[in-house]
C-alpha cells in the first residue's frame, strides 16, 4: 500500500529545502567571509533532489517502501541539520549543538546505504 501522505509530505520538505539552497547561495554570493554558507547550500540542493529521487522510486516500486522513505526523512533531517549547524554558526556564532554537523554528515551517509539496501532489498508483491 502506498502512503502518499507520506510522499507528499516529503516533496513538500524538498521544496522547503531547495528554496532555503537558493536563499544560502544567494546570501553567501552577497555577503563576507559567508564560507559556511555554500556548502550548507549546496548539502540542501543537493539533497532536496535525492528527497524528490528516493521518493519517486519508493513510489514507482523500486525500491522497498519501508527503506525507501527512511532513506528520503533521513536526507531530510540530515541534511537539515548539517545546514542548520553551519547556518546557525555563521549567523550566530554557536553550533546547534556539539557535533550536529558531523552527526548531519553520518547520517547522510546511513540514509545513502539504506536507499541502497532499499534499492536491493526484494519488493514484495
């Protein structure tokens, strides 16, 4: 059964995301020693397009459903994170919290692995 509340719900994040890339490059394009800032972006556009990814094939059946959307919430929080941290250090000058940007990066990687397992992982039918 699919859950397309679920999907929606993450096309909606994903779009959050994108618009908050594109607002980050725009700022670090205008503003001084913003050297956080890009890669905060560039974590979301990037990871806003494997969210939109993760959850078409999840839909389509690709990959298995359960993974699939685990894989997509966790680029979401992770890369929410990862940006949030280094957002935050440059605007406020503190971290989220110890290692939040480290924690973000980890889990981007766990998220990876399990779209990839989702991906071999046999579909029921």
């Amino acid at each position: 059964m699919k859950d397309f509340r679920a999907f929606r719900i993450l096309v909606i994040l994903a779009g959050i995301m994108g618009a908050d890339g594109v607002i980050l490059a725009a700022v670090a394009a205008h503003q001084s020693d913003a050297a956080r800032l890009m890669p905060a972006s560039s974590m979301l556009l990037f990871h806003a397009a494997a969210v939109l990814a993760a959850t078409a094939l999840t839909e389509r059946g690709i990959v298995n459903a359960k993974g699939g959307l685990a894989a997509a919430f966790g680029f979401v929080i992770a890369s929410g994170l990862f940006a949030g941290d280094l957002t935050l250090h440059h605007f406020a000058g503190h971290s989220l919290f110890p290692f939040a940007a480290p924690t973000g990066g980890t889990l981007l990687i766990v998220s990876w692995l399990a779209l990839a397992i989702a991906a071999a992982w046999p579909r029921r039918t």
